[in-house]
C-alpha cells in the first residue's frame, strides 16, 4: 500500500512538472522577433501559395520544407483572412508539434524504464534549435529523422510493425525535405542493412538490434519513402515542368554565397574539429576533451578493465560534469548543452558492450543521430552549433544510455548512480534556464522585452522597444506598397517580415536575399531569367546605404524617394 502511494505521489509529482514547463514554453513564445530567420521560413510557402512555382521561381536551396508549411499557411489564412499574427500561431503550433514527439518519446521508450523515458521526453521538450520556437527546415529535418528512428525501434507484429516501419520512410521523407543530405540517411541505412544480412550472421547479432537493421524493416521504410516521393513529385510536377527545373538547379545550388557546396574532406576534418574546440577556439572545452580522452584510451588499454571499470566511469562522469561546466562558463548556448550527454553515452556504450539495451539505444539511436550532426554539419554555416543542435536526437539515446548504466551501479556504487543523475538532471536544468531566459537575437533578454506589437504579421509578440518602434516606421514607410493590388510584384531589401505583411508578389529570386547588401549580380542573373518577375516597386531599408540604392536605381531603370525609414523605388515611366 505505501509503495502504491509513494508511486501514485511520483507520478502526479512528473505531471505537475510537465506541465509546468508546458505553460513555461507557451509563456516564452510570445517574446522576441527574429527578423531575418524567422521571417524567412514561413515566406516561400506563402510565395507557393500566391501561385509561384517551386523549383523555378524560388532559388533557395531551402525551399523543400515550404511544401510542409504550406498546408499550415494556408489554412491559417483562410480562417483568420490575413497573415496577421501568423509568427505567434507558428510558434504555438510548433509547441503542440514538441509536445507530441515528447509523448512519442516517452510511449517508445518506456519499455526501457518509464523514469527513463520521461526524463528524456522533458529534455526534448524543453530544447529548441539555437532557442528559437519556430517551425524551420531544421526542426523539420531533426524531428522526422528522430521520428523515423523511434519508428524503427519496433517492438510489433504482424500489420501493425509493417505500419510503424512505412511511417518511419514518411517521417524520414519528411526530413530530407526540410534538409535534403538527410536522404544519405536512407543510402547508409540500406547499406547497414545488406551488411547486416550478407555479410554478418544475424544470428550473431541481439535480436533487437537486427529488428532495427531487419529486411522487413527497411521494405517497409522503403516503401513509405516510395509513397512520399511519390506525393512529392506529384505536387511538384503539378505546378513545374522538368525542364524548368533542370534550368534552375545551378542556381539552386550555388546561388546562396553564405551556403556553397565545399569538399567533403575538408568539411570532414572540420566538423571533428568544431566538435573539440567550438565555434570560437575554445581550449578550456578542447583541455576537458583531452582529458576525457586520455582516461578512456588509459581504459582500453588497461589489461584489468572489468576490476577497474567502476573507478573509469566515476573519473568519466566526472570530467563530462566539467564539461558541462566549462560550456556554461565559456559558451552560455542552449546548443552546446544538449551535446554534453552525447560524450558520456559514447564511453559507457564501449563499456557495457554487454548490456542489450544499451547495445541496441547506441546502435539504433546515438549513431544513426550523430550522423545527422555530420549532415547538418554539411547543410549548415553555423560550425559547432549547428552540430550540437542536431545532436538533440543522439541526446534522446544518450540520457536513456546514462540512466540505464546508472542504474545497474543502483546497489553496488550510489556514487556512480548519483553522478549519472546529476548529469541528467543538470543538462535538463541548465537547457531550461537557457531556454526561459535566451531569446534570439535579443542581447537584452526577457527584462528588455516591454512592448507588445498589436498588428500585422508579428501581432501578440513582445518585443524591445527599439524593435517596436522599427517596426511600425517600416510598416508605415511601406503602407502604400501594402495597399497595392495583389498582383503588384515588389521587392522588399527590408526586415524579412514585409514579405508576408501585404498580398503582393515576391519580385525576387528568394524572400532571403540579405546577400543584396554584397552582391546584386544574383538579382540580376534572376531578371534576366525571369524577366516577368522585374518589380514594380522596390523598397530599400536605410541600412543598405544609399549607394545601393544608386546603383539598382540605375541597373533598373527606376527613380527613387527617400522615406523615414529608407527608399521606394518605381519604374521612371510611373
């Protein structure tokens, strides 16, 4: 009867806490205003939805996940008649969307321990991509690569495996569209698989782990991804010929200067190096690596491991606890906190090579997550916190890796249990605090937050009121623009917000050419492409500097007429 009540007790405790940290999370989203990235996500799809082809009209190698956001945006518009106050409604909707893979995450796992399971379901709540609350290609790319692996981990039978398997190829489908190197994902996948059967026993292998890398498991992803490429193609296809394609690829690929191909080798190297040394050189971090990696070789080389093994782990959890400081002290980034876990996973997986759970959580779960690290890596241009935001995904293994070594120490070392939770305990503290008190692009934080936006596209949000007061001049200087038909072509060299302000046409090659500043040669490449997307008017931010403003005016043939806050461009003719 006590140990009922003292579970009942635990069990009402959890709940409380989650959802606290819910109303936490819904609470936050309301502060900050990300012009520039936050904008931009939702625009292409709202470009899509204006009737501009994918593929063709829009240059942005990112521009697959708008396919996704479309649905979203349009039926946001056609209940609410305007796109104000879409950002907030994102940002809520992307709470809903975390919530629901947390859950996911506790119902896949909690055959392993439900403590377990809902410690790692709360550390993947509370963590967001560089803190920011919005539905953009990389949450997309790292949620269905995270929901396709748990898919895999199937414990079923009969129809309802072969359901979880073709839904997990949709999942994944869903996050090569937010980044598309995530489809190496499935070739490395296929190939593990054809490994595993031809060229390894199966029998040799735990059975769980072969469910994972099984037969039936990859026809089944295969034939969900099938479906989905299928669905793709038919929306593309809809809308773009194949020729207009093939003409825009180039673009597509080497358009973006802040997002060039590169070597393989040399990105290679570098994503290792990022990982010891930070974005900024960090020696303090790249000194505590050193040391965690001199005690774990000292580990594999020591003839009396099995004997030694509990003082290895205790050295071990130690010096990743001093990791973990070390980035509070030297990085202070939500990102680089959730990769803290993932060090301590890797040794103690090595160490108990015996235990089938572990086994199967690194093998099914932590390597298969740091090779979308590896991915993003490649994708991205943000170095070391591009990796350890995508290690959001090796970190769901990770803490059930922890957790599980931990307890098997329960009676014979409290010290290592002990450790163990602290580690836990202390990412999940520490990404909260973060994640409550971080807000993107805003080096004041929540107290320099104060005004409260009432309209336009960015309604509900709290913002600074240097924002606020950059806000409503721009929206003012570009009020007779916003009033224009809807087929009136404009472009905005602005705050990304303008894009989605009116219902006019984006006259560019992407809503996100804050390359404009640097080099225009891309616009002009795209006009000439394009020569029916050439604007009817322009509008210029005063931060892009009157020489800009000169030399497109100019290049275009059109005058100018200085605002407030910048310049209106328009055909001399007009």
């Amino acid at each position: 009867m006590m140990r009922k009540s003292k579970k009942y007790v635990y069990t009402v405790l959890a709940a409380i806490i989650y959802g606290a940290v819910i109303i936490a999370l819904f609470w936050k989203c309301r502060y900050g205003y990300a012009q520039l990235d936050e904008a931009f996500y939702p625009t292409i799809a709202y470009r899509f939805l204006q009737g501009d082809l994918i593929l063709y009209d829009e240059w942005s190698n990112t521009q697959l996940s708008a396919v996704l956001l479309l649905p979203v945006i349009k039926v946001y518009t056609l209940f609410a008649g305007s796109t104000d106050g879409i950002y907030l409604f994102i940002r809520y909707l992307y709470v809903f969307i975390k919530i629901g893979i947390s859950v996911f995450i506790y119902l896949r796992l909690r055959r392993y321990g439900k403590l377990k399971a809902y410690m790692t379901a709360l550390l993947f709540l509370i963590f967001a991509s560089y803190g920011l609350m919005v539905l953009s290609y990389n949450t997309i790319a790292l949620g269905g690569a995270l929901v396709a692996f748990l898919l895999l981990l199937n414990e079923c039978t009969g129809m309802r495996a072969g359901l979880c398997y073709v839904l997990s190829g949709v999942a994944l489908s869903s996050s090569v569209l937010g980044i598309p190197y995530m489809a190496i994902l499935y070739i490395l996948y296929f190939v593990t698989v054809i490994t595993v059967n031809f060229l390894h026993n199966k029998n040799g292998i735990p059975k769980r782990i072969y469910g994972f890398y099984s037969w039936k498991a990859c026809i089944g992803l295969t034939v969900g991804v099938v479906i989905s490429v299928i669905c793709f193609c038919g929306y593309v296809f809809s809308h773009t010929t194949l020729e207009q394609i093939i003409q825009t690829i180039p673009h597509i690929l080497y358009g973006d200067p802040a997002h060039q191909v590169k070597s393989i080798y040399g990105m290679t190297l570098a994503y290792f190096v990022r990982i010891l040394i930070g974005n900024d050189h960090n020696y303090v971090i790249f000194t505590v690596y050193a040391l965690i990696g001199v005690c774990f070789l000292t580990y594999l080389i020591d003839s009396n491991k099995k004997e030694h093994k509990s003082r290895y782990i205790l050295l071990e959890s130690i010096l990743v606890i001093g990791l973990l400081v070390a980035y509070i002290i030297t990085d202070n980034y939500i990102n680089s906190i959730i990769f803290v876990p993932n060090v301590l996973a890797f040794i103690l997986a090595i160490m108990f090579n015996h235990n089938d759970t572990v086994k199967r959580l690194f093998y099914c779960m932590w390597i298969p997550g740091m090779i979308v690290t590896y991915l993003e890596y490649l994708a991205s241009n943000t170095g070391f916190s591009g990796i350890a935001a995508a290690s959001c995904i090796a970190s769901v293994a990770g803490v059930m890796i922890i957790m599980t070594v931990g307890e098997e120490y329960r009676k014979d070392s409290k010290m290592i249990m002990g450790l163990s939770q602290v580690i836990i305990v202390g990412t999940i503290l520490v990404c909260f605090y973060y994640r409550m008190t971080y807000v993107f692009w805003e080096d004041g934080g929540l107290t320099s937050l104060t005004e409260k936006i009432t309209d336009g596209v960015a309604q509900g949000l709290i913002v600074s009121e240097e924002k606020y007061e950059d806000y409503y001049s721009v929206h003012q200087d570009t009020e007779q623009i916003r009033n224009m038909d809807a087929d009136t072509k404009v472009l905005y060299a602005a705050d990304q917000v303008l894009w989605m302000a009116g219902n006019q046409r984006c006259a560019s090659y992407s809503p996100l050419c804050y390359s404009m500043s640097t080099d225009r040669s891309i616009l002009y490449e795209y006009y000439k492409e394009h020569p029916d997307k050439l604007p009817d008017i322009i509008y210029i931010n005063q931060t892009y500097g009157i020489e800009m403003v000169q030399e497109m005016a100019k290049a275009l043939g059109f005058n100018s007429t200085e605002g407030d806050t910048g310049w209106i461009l328009q055909p001399q003719e007009k």
